[in-house]
C-alpha cells in the first residue's frame, strides 16, 4: 500500500517520490504552459513531461513591439489550445464519457475570469468535457510583466486551482528565468552572480541562497539594473532605426555574423562606472544619429548594416560582460549565471565563457538551453517547485506587475 504524506494542502508520494506541477506564464507575449516531473527532497532529476509555448512575434512583427491590450487578447486565444497541447503532451488529457456537470460551480468561474469574458467562453465547455489531469501542484507567474497579460494567467490559473481543488503557488519571473538553470544542474555553488537580460530587464543580482525542496524564500540581492532601455529593448529599437524586423536581437546576430567588428565605433554607456548600472537609451540614441548621417545608398547597403550589426552587438556585449565579472569579483562569487532572452545570444555566451577563462578561474558559467531562455512555462513549473510549501488560496492571488525579486 502506498504511503502517502500531506504537506501544506497537497499529496505528496512519498514512495513514488515525485510530483506533478501545472505551469503557466503569460507576462508577456508568449503564452506558455508546461508539465514537470519533480524530484522529492532526497534529490533526483527533473523530467519535463511537456513544454508548449504559443508564440505571438508574428501578431507584434509589423507594429515593431508588444502592444499589452492585443497580447493580452492573444493570451485569452491562445491559453486553452496551449494547455490541451501540453496535457496531451504528457499523455494528461482525457474526456469524460459524458459532459460534467459544473452549474454549481458555473457562479465563481464568472467572478474569477470577470475580466476575461472570452476565456470564460472557452474555458467552461473544456473543463465539462476534460477529466481533472494527476496535477499536484498549480504554479503561475504573477509578475513582473504586462500587468493585462499577467491577469490572463493568473486568472487562468485561479479557474483551475478552483474547479479542479489544486493548490497554487504564485511566482516570480526574474527568479524563474535564474532558477531555470536547476533543469540540469543539481548543484550550483554560491553565491552566485546572475544577469538576468531580456526586452524588459537587464539586472545583476546576488543570489547567497536559494529554496531548497522543502525552504521557502530565497536569498537576492539586485546590485544594478537598467536605468533605462533595457539590453534587448536596445537591440529592438537599434533594428527599427536600421530597417529590420522584430524582435531585434536574433536578426542582429545573424547579420553581425557577415562582418568584421571594429569598423564602426559606438560608445558603451556606464561601462567604466563604480556601480552595477546599466544604461542603453545613450546607445540607441547614438545609433540614430550615425545612421542618420550616412548616404541613404549607404544606409541601405547590406554590407553597413552587417558592420552596424556587429558593432551594436558588440557594445551590448562588452557592458554586460564588464560589470558582470566585476560584480563576481567584487562578492567572490563561485558562479556566474545567465538568464532571459538576450541569454540565447550566442556571442554573448562565448565571450562571457573567454572572459571568465581570462579573469575569474575557477568560476563556474551556468546558462538556459536556447529553448528556455525567452519565456516558457518551465522556467515557472522550476521556480514553483522550489517554492512548493508557500502555496495560497486562490482568491489571494493577483497580477503584480512591478514585482521584484528583492
């Protein structure tokens, strides 16, 4: 017979040692959902069961950006069909044999998505028609982000943990987008220095401890961020001014792969200062300026705006890196972790792995698989784990959207 144990309002298995963890994220422009596996507190590996994300660059490419209102009606389309996908994925989905009657509980779903009239359309034929999946744990992003597609999930979220009696734990996305790092690694040696750079954000924190299975909260420290544009904010805006596409930062790495860096100059904003700041408006704005003084012929010309490419590239890089390995040096840091969406960055990752060679041995390197850089529901299924024993009543939860992490 099994031996099963409660722990804050959820089973756990204690011979099966695992668990099932639900995630959802929506804070900005991606709907994700996932399904993990998770280990018990004796340790073990994490075995991602699905991993969906439903993509919007498509929807936002010819505005040059993501405007909230129309993502969040994305996220209201896309929540459902993603969900099904992931479920049946993980071999979860399955149908009753005849529709579930739910009008007892048909008034509280109305209250909870009052704000998302036409997830409540969708939401109510689904949750008839499919059995409660073997979830154990609800987890949700609930900032930072978009604040109106924040409330997509986490009203989302409140639905499910509602009807189907599962408990829910809120998460928050800077810390997802570190601890996504965990999918491999069963230690990471601290402290540690993680630079978490994305459209949104670009910051450097302390981390000197992080939850373990069975401790909530964590250890963070922000020791700079943006004053400003963030790093791939930059690369959006730097390939609007030169005719390209969005988002920004994958066409520029590609086209900076076609020319030697050096040819241009470009200033690198708060490279040298004392502190952990960042700043990227000043080199944006200094990419207008020396575009805007070339020949239209030349402005136009393949081979310049591989050169510009590269040199915006190359700016980026150079201050991420520096006040990276000084931050590490000044705390002894023992690693240095990369998340967010720039992460997927392949120069940045080789020059960051030159630099630590160059400067900090002994320091380890840690950075997200290119699938789970930009957001994804894994990295909250992760982060969720982590904080499993702070679980909430549903009616607590609410969009935060300038949470921080410390």
């Amino acid at each position: 017979m099994l031996k099963i144990e409660i722990i804050q309002d959820f089973i756990y298995n204690t011979e099966l040692n695992y668990m099932i963890i639900l995630a959802i994220e929506t804070s900005c422009d991606d709907t994700g959902i996932a399904i993990l596996e998770a280990p018990d507190k004796k340790g073990g590996d994490f075995s991602v069961l699905s991993n969906i994300v439903s993509s919007q660059i498509e929807v936002h490419k010819k505005y040059g950006g993501v405007f909230p209102a129309m993502a969040k009606r994305e996220h209201q389309k896309n929540i459902i069909p993603t969900l099904k996908s992931a479920l049946t994925e993980a071999k979860m989905l399955k149908n009753h044999n005849s529709p579930l009657p739910i009008s007892n509980k048909l008034s509280t779903l109305k209250n909870i998505l009052e704000r998302e009239p036409e997830l409540l359309k969708k939401i109510t034929p689904f949750l008839k028609k499919c059995e409660k999946p073997a979830i154990d744990l609800i987890t949700v992003t609930e900032g930072p982000g978009l604040e109106p597609c924040l409330w997509v999930g986490v009203n989302f979220a409140k639905a499910l943990s509602f009807f189907w009696d599962i408990p829910i734990v809120p998460v928050n996305h800077i810390e997802s987008h570190i601890l996504v790092n965990y999918l491999n690694q069963k230690e990471i040696a601290l402290p540690a220095i993680a630079l978490v750079v994305s459209g949104g954000h670009t910051q450097l924190i302390l981390m000197n401890k992080i939850p373990t299975s069975r401790q909530a909260g964590a250890n963070y420290k922000i020791l700079g961020e943006t004053r400003d544009d963030a790093a791939g904010e930059c690369f959006d805006k730097a390939a609007k001014i030169l005719g390209l596409e969005y988002p920004g930062g994958p066409i520029i790495s590609k086209l900076a792969e076609k020319a030697e860096p050096g040819r241009i100059n470009l200033p690198r904003p708060m490279i040298d200062t004392k502190n952990y700041d960042f700043s990227f408006s000043g080199l944006k704005t200094a990419i207008l300026y020396y575009h805007q003084k070339q020949p239209k012929k030349i402005q136009k010309n393949k081979q310049y705006i591989a050169e510009m490419s590269a040199e915006i590239q190359q700016a980026i890089v150079d201050v991420l890196i520096k006040k990276t390995i000084k931050a590490t040096k000044d705390f002894n840091a023992k690693t240095i972790i990369l998340g967010g969406g720039v992460s997927a960055n392949h120069e940045l990752k080789t020059q960051f792995v030159i630099k630590i060679h160059e400067n900090l041995p002994g320091v380890k390197f840690l950075f997200p698989e290119i699938d789970h850089s930009t957001d994804n529901g894994l990295m909250t299924a992760i982060t969720g784990y982590f904080h499993k024993t702070r679980t909430k009543n549903w009616k607590e939860l609410e969009a935060k959207a300038n949470l921080r992490i410390a």
